[in-house]
C-alpha cells in the first residue's frame, strides 16, 4: 500500500472547492459565485478525506477519480467509476481492486487515453478546438477596450469536464458546418476576476469561452450551457461589442439609457407598471431612473444622489419586472436571456422550473431557440423537452404541449 500511495503522490492534486454567495444573491442562480481553491497534495490527508467505504473500494480510487473529476461506488466486486452529468449518472470504467503501484498507473493511464479519445470525437463532430497542457497567447476584445495579448498557461480538462462539455455542446448548436469557429480554455490561473467562466471574442475576433480552475465541482454543463447560450446570440446577429444596439433586450422588458450629465450608458429594467430600475453595483441595489438613468425616489422627482432614490433587492424587482428574470444573475438583459436559454435546453427539470418562473420569458426563449435551430438545421427539427433537437412531427409537438400544459396547469397563480 505504501508504493501505491507514492505513486499517487505523483499523479493526483485534489481539489476541494469552498462555495461563496452571488453577487445578486437573495435568489441563487443555479450556477454563480466564485470558487477559491484549497489544494491537498500529500497521501495522508488525501487517505483522510476519503476512508475506505467498502469492502475493495479504496480511498486511493477516490482520490484518483477525483483527479479526473469522477465519483467512485461498488460494482459487485469491481470499482465503478462514474459521473453525475445533467440529472444523470455515467457510468465511465469498472475496474478490479487495486493490487499494486503498476495498476494505479495503468488506471490512469487508462482514463487519460479515453479523455483524449473523447476531446478529439468532440473536435472533429462539433468543429471546435479545447486547449491542451500547453502555453499559447490570449487577449479579449471588448470593442473599445483591446486586451493586450499575454502569454497564459492552458490544461486539457479531465474526464468529468469533458463529459460536461460533451453535454452542452449537443444542447447548444456551437457551429454550423466543418469550419472551425469555437474554441475551449482551461487556464491553469483565475482569469475572471471572479467568474466560473465567459464568453468572448479575442482580438482577432474568434469565438472562446474561458473556463475558470475549480468551476467543474459547479454543474459545469450548466455553467457551459450559459456561456454557449451567448455564442447563440452572437450566431443570430447580435453584436456582442455593440450590445446597446440589440432590438430585442425591449421584448425583455428592459431600456436602454444615457444620461445627457454624465455620458452614462446603461440598461433599466421595466417593472408592469412601467416603473425603471437600474443595478448600482456600489450599493448592490436596484435604483429608481427616470428614462435618462438619473435617480428619482418614489414618487418619480429627481435627486441628487442615488442614495436618496427608491431602491430595491434583486428579488423585489423580479417579482414585479415586466417579464420576469429565471435566476438572480439579472444586471443585464444579456445575462437573463443566456439564464433563459441555459434552463431551457439544459434538462427537463430546468425547463419546467423556466416556465413555472417566467411564461413570458420562456415564451421569449423559445421563440429565439426555434428560430436558431432553422437556421442551424433548416426546416423540420424542433427542441425536445430534454433539451435534445429532434424532428418535428406531430408526436414530438403533441409532447410539448402535452408538457408545457401539464406546468401551468400545475403552477399556482401568483
């Protein structure tokens, strides 16, 4: 046992990921916050944090399922290793108990190949590149704001992640064709100040999403989801350097503004009684405007300081917007529809909890999702309740609506 635990000195780093609030936070998105990092390197605490749970089931397979970002139970006599994706559980390999230091190496060994054979069957089926171990250079482009290009060390994801990736991407509709037009990293630093992940444009203007250490231990296939949800914008003409522009954010029940004082230009969002808020981020609260982003207090006279005008939580202003954010991650438009888009392609369950929480944004996404799918695919394919594109045909409709009136009929009127 002791050579075996050497061995896996050399192969594992365990993380544990500590779980902070979101930034809007009354009502939690299914995935936000940050992720800081506790990493255990050494045998004795990783033997510590995973006993022996059964008879054959060691903590050293544990502790490497964890480095591949899979889970472990008993098989009969064998060793499953699996991962929880979607609402789902995977199952990856079945593996006999550990007898000595060659087998622990040919374990992963054996897990790193079907990683790599999965990353390039994901490559070539979704024309989409994922980065390796390796150092390349990066910079955003935020429109006025050019990044200058730096060197960043970038990693291949592990098991789990890629099977999160691989979830995303058939519920996501990235490209269209052979061309590739999509690209993965996996820096080994935090990049985001403080986000699981993002979508951007470098500067030579090709699509990426950034996925920030640690956020695997966070649904990862919900948080991809999101960001893959602003590649649909950009894929429908929606400029993501001009963002102010898009027509759309109104269906969203939001304005845009600028204020002739101060040359701010921002979003407000509209509540049913044509009230408008914006996000103060200093005062992490909904503030009252008029349509120029100045503050006003409550009965709509302008003040001078934003203190001093109405303000609300995050979870106020959901419950009286004009259509209804889906989660707590609301500062914008963009944000709430890449939410809407995320819960409705991402599984069943979060479908229905999209439609129970907001009929008039699900009706919105659903709307913008077809329309997607025509354009990816032409006529004739439509979204399944499970998040899954399929043909259209009467028995696939009748689902959907058999589905859709199931959840409202269900629903409590507000």
């Amino acid at each position: 046992m002791k050579s075996i635990r050497t061995a896996l000195n050399c192969l594992v780093s365990l993380t544990t990921l500590l779980t902070v609030s979101p930034v809007h936070g009354e009502v939690e998105p299914p995935m936000s916050g940050t992720a800081p990092q506790l990493r255990l390197n050494n045998c004795t605490e990783i033997a510590a944090m995973f006993p022996q749970t059964a008879p054959g089931q060691s903590s050293l397979d544990e502790a490497l399922a964890s480095k591949h970002g899979l889970f472990t139970q008993q098989h009969g006599s064998d060793i499953e290793y699996f991962a929880y994706i979607g609402d789902k559980q995977i199952a990856v390999s079945n593996y006999s108990p550990l007898t000595g230091e060659m087998d622990l190496k040919k374990r992963d060994e054996d897990l790193q190949r079907k990683t790599e054979e999965k990353l390039a069957a994901l490559e070539r089926k979704f024309a989409i590149t994922v980065s390796r171990n390796q150092t390349i250079k990066h910079a955003a482009n935020h429109g006025a704001k050019l990044e200058k290009e730096r060197a960043i060390d970038v990693r291949q994801p592990n098991f789990g992640e890629t099977l999160a990736l691989e979830y995303a991407l058939e519920r996501s509709l990235p490209t269209t064709g052979s061309k590739t037009e999509l690209q993965f990293l996996f820096p080994l630093q935090c990049s985001l100040n403080g986000a699981l992940a993002e979508w951007e444009l470098s500067t030579k203007n090709k699509p990426t999403v950034v996925v920030e250490p640690g956020t695997g231990d966070r649904q990862l296939e919900y948080v991809l989801m999101h960001e893959l949800s602003h590649h649909s914008q950009y894929k429908m003409g929606l400029d993501p350097l001009a963002p102010f522009n898009w027509k759309m954010t109104h269906s969203l029940g939001w304005q845009t503004f600028t204020n002739p004082l101060t040359g701010e230009t921002d979003w407000a969002i509209a509540t049913t009684t044509g009230l408008l808020y914006k996000y103060s981020s200093s005062m992490r609260k909904w503030i009252s405007c008029n349509k120029s982003g100045q503050p006003v207090d409550c009965i709509g006279s302008r003040v001078a300081h934003q203190r001093e005008a109405d303000h609300m939580t995050s979870k106020e202003i959901a419950s009286i917007a004009k259509v209804r954010p889906c989660t707590a991650y609301m500062s914008n438009p963009l944000e709430v529809m890449a939410e809407g888009l995320a819960m409705y392609r991402m599984s069943k369950v979060h479908r229905s909890a999209l439609l129970k929480k907001s009929p008039e944004l699900y009706e919105i996404i659903k709307d913008f999702d077809q329309k997607l799918i025509a354009k990816h695919y032409g006529a004739g394919m439509m979204r399944s309740v499970d998040g899954l594109v399929v043909s259209l045909n009467d028995s696939a409709e009748s689902h959907v609506r058999d589905f859709e009136s199931h959840i409202i009929a269900s629903t409590p009127t507000p």
